[in-house]
C-alpha cells in the first residue's frame, strides 16, 4: 500500500491542541489572549486555508506541539504497525528514539506491535528486536495496564489508526489505557488520525448488557468520530471507572475535514489490506457471528464472503479459503465457498443489512446461521430476532433512527473537526 495521502482543495487547518483536565484547577482559562501554559489547557485558534492543496498532516507529524512534553521524561507509548509518520519515512517508536525521547515501554493492541496476529490470537510480551523496548501486550488476559506495567512512566502516547466501527478493538484499548492512567495521574497524549469511515453514523446503540471488548459503549456500530475525538468522548460522558477523569491532550490533524478522502498509508490489520476492505467492515463484519466466512483465509478479508452451502445458482462466486497472515485457521480451509464478491462495491454511506439478510434465507439451515457472537457484534439481540422475524433492512433501519438521534446530539460536544 502506498504512502500517498488524498488531497483536498478547500481544507481546514486545525492547529489545536485540546486538553481534558482531572480537576477544577486544570479547566481551560484563555483570558486577554494569553493561555494558561499547562499542557492541559493550551488551545491554539483555529485558522481556515481555503483555495490551497494541502496534504493531511496527522497528530504524529506535529512533533513541534508535543515534544516539550516528552523530553526528560519517562515515555510509554500505544502503538501498532499503524503508528507511522509518513513524513519521516518513519514509524513513532523509532523517530521519537531518534529524537532523544526516552521510550521505556511500548504497549500493543490486537494484533501485536507489528500488527501480524489473528484476530483474537494471543500476543505475547516480548522486547522489541529493533529498539530492544520491552513491548507489553493489551490484549488476551491483560487489556489493561497494570500499576506494575505503568511504574515509573511519566506520560503514555497513542498513536493508533482506528477504522470508526465500534467492533474494531483499538477503542477498546484506548478505554482501558485512559483508565488506567487516570488511576495513576498519568497524563495521555493522543495523536489523532482520520477515520476513513467517519462520514456517516449507523446502526444499533449497544445495550449496556451486551458490553464486551467488541463493544463497551453505547455508541451505534459506525460512530463517525476520530479516534481523538472519541477520547474526548470516553472522558467527557463518564465512562471510565467510577466516573473518574483522564488527564487527556488531543494532538489534533491539520487539512482534515470529516468528508476529506483518505488512505491509509499501512493497513491497520492483517484483515483490513486495503481501502474497500475498510468500507465494507462495518457491514461485513456481522458475517463473523455467523457460519459465513467474510473473506478471511484470502486475500479478498472483508471484500467477500460466502459459505459452501449457500445456493450456487444465488451465490455464483467461488473461492477457496487458506491458511494465510492473519487467519491460520479461517472458516471453511480448503473448502470451496460460495458467495459474492463485492470488490467493485462503491462507497458505503450506510450499513448494508441486505447481504446479511439474504444469505440468512438462502442458507436453508436457519437456526445454525448465526452463533453467539452476533449479539455482542451488534450490542443488542434485537437485531438476530429481527432478522429471524423476517424484518426487511428498511424496517430494521428504522428502529435504530432515536437512538441514532441521541448519540448525534452527544457527539456534537466532542467534535474537533468539520
């Protein structure tokens, strides 16, 4: 995949740094121009570019705003594959290394470091071979970090490319790293990135009882925030523990508008190879609490999917899954599937419920359709009665349109871009 970003010729230039205090003496003060200096409460104005190409630049580009902060300390840094500076030519890890910032620890999500691990595959700690950190996995058994974990690091880092649907685990990560730093007054620095699905919102709020690390808010499948901005969120609606409060900064982008196209310049797992494989996750994934196999096991991951007892005639696509990166053990190996090949779909600006609903009635086993992952993929269990109940995808959609309402008003508070 390569490392070139979309260009937008009217784009707005954020230049701002925005801080979530723990107590009342970190509110932010601007008074007669002047910004109290805490790291915290330091907001820059925001200027519009207008009539001029600009290439997005992330949060981790912007190593002039948030240097200051990490030298003389003891840094510990979230960070996969993904945590990349283009401009650099150069992962976080190492340029901030190269930059005389002290990294004592690197913490990874799903996936691993290097991103290479199934989904849901234990990921062992470990030290990095290339800068000889210590890497301590978030995933598995220890998605929080431990007070031991975090003992003598003075401020966490996190750079991670989130996809913008609420089943994509690094949200969950973020949530359990802002916990825990909060309950050790360790501040949090995030380098936001785009969310190349972040110009729409749909599908079902979860329900608090069907909470799970695919899952942990209530939030609808696709939410349309940054994974900044979403920090912002987690603190600001009182979702961590207790009610307590993260000492949050936000590294925002420049030239990013939420409509502004983007690329990912490295894939943000072995499942999501390339950008219509991340269109259509939001959408595909539910195929994955179902016997249907959503393309794992090929190079086509979330582009199709198909199963060998869908009907050939309906179903003319085939393909044979393998063992491969990122699925050891796909459903199906070996066995020819067929399905739909949706490769050339456009653009989703919605979820698409029809290609769920019709393999559930061309599959002539219904009740072994879908299994017990479902329900917490959709965060509620209204969805698999609703299908099973023959409910057509307008009638569905039309049950999740309060809710949806709600959560747009939520969100407002907590935007950073247009």
């Amino acid at each position: 995949m390569g490392l070139t970003f979309f260009k937008n010729t009217v784009l707005l230039i954020v230049l701002t740094i925005i801080s979530c205090g723990s107590s009342t003496e970190k509110k932010e003060q601007i008074e007669e121009g002047k910004v109290n200096q805490k790291v915290k409460d330091q907001i820059q104005d925001t200027t519009l570019a207008t009539l001029k190409k600009e290439d997005i630049v992330v949060g981790a580009e912007q190593f002039q705003l948030y240097s200051k902060f990490l030298k003389g300390k003891n840094v510990g840094v979230v960070a996969n594959q993904t945590s990349f500076l283009a401009s650099e030519n150069a992962h976080l890890v190492d340029f901030l290394i190269a930059n005389n910032i002290s990294v004592k620890k690197v913490f990874a999500p799903e996936h691993g470091f290097r991103g290479t691990a199934d989904a849901g595959e234990h990921v062992k700690d470990g030290i990095d071979k290339k800068t000889g950190v210590p890497l301590i996995s978030l995933y598995g058994s220890n998605k929080k970090p431990s007070p031991e974990q975090l003992k003598g690091i003075d401020v966490i880092v996190f750079d991670i490319q989130d996809v913008g649907a609420r089943f994509y685990t690094y949200i969950s990560t973020l949530h359990y790293v802002m916990e825990a730093c909060a309950e050790m007054e360790i501040p949090v620095f995030v380098l936001d990135r785009p969310n190349p699905n972040g110009h729409y919102i749909d599908g079902p709020i979860l329900e608090k009882e069907n909470q799970s690390f695919v899952g942990m808010h209530p939030i609808p499948v696709v939410h349309g925030m940054t994974i900044g901005e979403y920090a912002k969120m987690i603190n600001g609606e009182g979702w961590l523990i207790n009610n307590i409060n993260c000492d949050l900064t936000v590294i925002t982008m420049q030239n990013y508008t939420r409509k502004t196209p983007y690329n990912l310049p490295i894939k943000p797992s072995p499942n999501l190879p390339n950008a219509q494989s991340i269109n259509l996750y939001p959408s595909l994934c539910f195929f994955e609490g179902t016997f249907i196999n959503a393309g794992r096991g090929t190079e086509m991951q979330f582009q199709v999917f198909g199963a060998p007892s869908l009907p050939a005639s309906q179903y003319s696509f085939k393909y044979t899954p393998q063992s491969n990166e990122g699925a050891k053990n796909p459903k199906f190996k070996g066995e020819v599937c067929y399905g739909k090949d949706l490769r050339k779909e456009p653009r989703l600006s919605k979820i698409n419920l029809e290609w769920l609903i019709d393999a559930y009635h061309a599959n002539g086993k219904k009740k072994n359709f879908f299994n017990s992952f479902f329900v917490k993929l959709a965060g509620t269990d209204k969805l698999q009665k609703q299908i099973e109940q023959g409910f057509t995808a307008e009638e569905i959609r039309a049950t999740w349109q309060k809710g949806l309402v709600e959560f747009k008003k939520t969100r407002e508070k907590y935007l950073l871009y247009k």
